[in-house]
C-alpha cells in the first residue's frame, strides 16, 4: 500500500462507564476520582487485527491544548502516528509517561476527556489505550501493581465488549483477548508478588466479564 495515500480517519466515541471496584480498596487513593464517561477514537482506514503485546506502537494520546498537560512529558504526536490523522505539530502523551498522566490528572483534577483523545489504526493499540484510559480514571500509587493492573485491564475488557459493534470486534476474538489478558496477569502476579488478595475470577469466564459488562450499560442508563 502506498504509504501516502489517502485514507479516511474516522472517529468514534466509545462509551466508558466506570466499572466498580474489584480490588482491595486499599489499591487505590483516588478510585474513580472522576467517573469516566467516554473515549474519543480516531481510527485510519479499518480497524488492523494485531497480537497483543506489552508495548503497543502506532497508538498516541494526543493533546487537546496545544501545550499539553503541565508536568507531563509530551511529544509530537506525528512521529508516533503519522501525520494523516491531520496532525501536524500536535503533541501527544509521551509513551513512557501514563504514570505521570495518571498522577497529575488526578493532582491537577482534570478530566481525561477535556484534555485526550486517541489515534491509533490497530487492535492492540486500542486495547492499551482503553486500560489506559482506566487509569486516569481511578489514582493508585502503583504499590500493588498487579491490582492495580487487573481493575484497568477488567474495565479495557469490559469496554471493548460493551463497544464491540462499533469497534468491529467478533466475539470470539474478544473471547482470545481475554485469554491472553489473564495470562498476562498470571506472569504480573509472579512479577509483582502482591500482598493484597487479588481475585481474577471476572478474568476466567467469558460469561461473567460479559455479564458484568452489560451490567455497567444498566447503571449508565439508570442514572440518566
Ligand atoms: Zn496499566
């Protein structure tokens, strides 16, 4: 494919209602501090199927304010995504820099939305930016890494399953997705030895993240 041609950038809005607290409550000092509402996606061209990894590239939070966020490391967001999401000298979230939003979000109480959006064109990309999106969400000092880690990774999950339609996601890839999240929390709970009880069962049964799932679409409607 030419690598200049034109392709269309959609952009979606993503509904992210929070989820509640899974984890001991002592993971968190500002769980849920502002209720995440939704995620403004712009995606290029269709959605592109890829592994999930650990270090997600074409994926980039950009700025609303040209200057970004005080005290977060910024970049621009060009050399991470391109330009043909119509960005030019646009700054992005540095990718190393998500505990530095999450903390000064929440320290500058700004809300996520008013301040970020996502481009990115691939599925692992849009994973890690919805787990991403939990923890500007809900402040932890990351001491209890592996718990912190699960809530964030338990509300991606739920999103993407409450977004499929729009996201374009079969179930049974999401079904795969889950699979490999909880993997990835076994090694983390290995990494991390946590000394808080951490209880992954929502992440074991297609069924209860589903239904848990669903159950956030009942409250969000509930409260209107
Ligand atoms: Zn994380």
């Amino acid at each position: 494919m030419d690598a200049l041609a034109p392709v269309s950038v959609t952009t979606r809005r993503l509904a992210t209602p929070p989820l509640p607290l899974l984890v001991s409550p002592s993971v968190f000092d500002g769980f849920n501090w502002i209720p995440s509402t939704e995620l403004e996606w712009r995606c290029l061209g269709e959605l592109r199927d890829n592994p999930l990894t650990e270090d997600p590239s074409a994926m980039a939070f950009v700025f609303r304010a040209p200057a970004g966020v005080a005290h977060v490391p910024a970049e621009l967001a060009r050399l991470h995504v391109g330009r043909r999401y119509g960005l030019d000298d646009e700054l992005c979230l540095a990718p190393y820099a998500i505990d530095d939003a999450t903390d000064q979000l929440y320290l500058q109480r700004i809300e996520p939305a008013s301040a970020l959006w996502v481009a990115t064109d691939n599925l692992d990309g849009l994973y890690w930016a919805l787990h991403d999106w939990a923890h500007f969400h809900s402040h932890g000092a990351f001491y209890e890494r592996a718990a912190n880690e699960l809530q964030c990774d338990v509300s991606a999950l739920a999103w993407l399953w409450i977004n499929r339609a729009e996201v374009g996601l079969d179930p049974s890839r999401w079904s795969q997705l889950r699979r490999d999240i909880l993997a990835a929390h076994h090694r983390r709970c290995e990494q991390f030895a946590p000394t808080v009880p951490v209880d992954a069962r929502v992440l074991e049964d297609d069924s209860i993240l589903c239904a848990l799932s669903e159950s956030l679409l009942c409250r969000a409607t509930h409260s209107r």
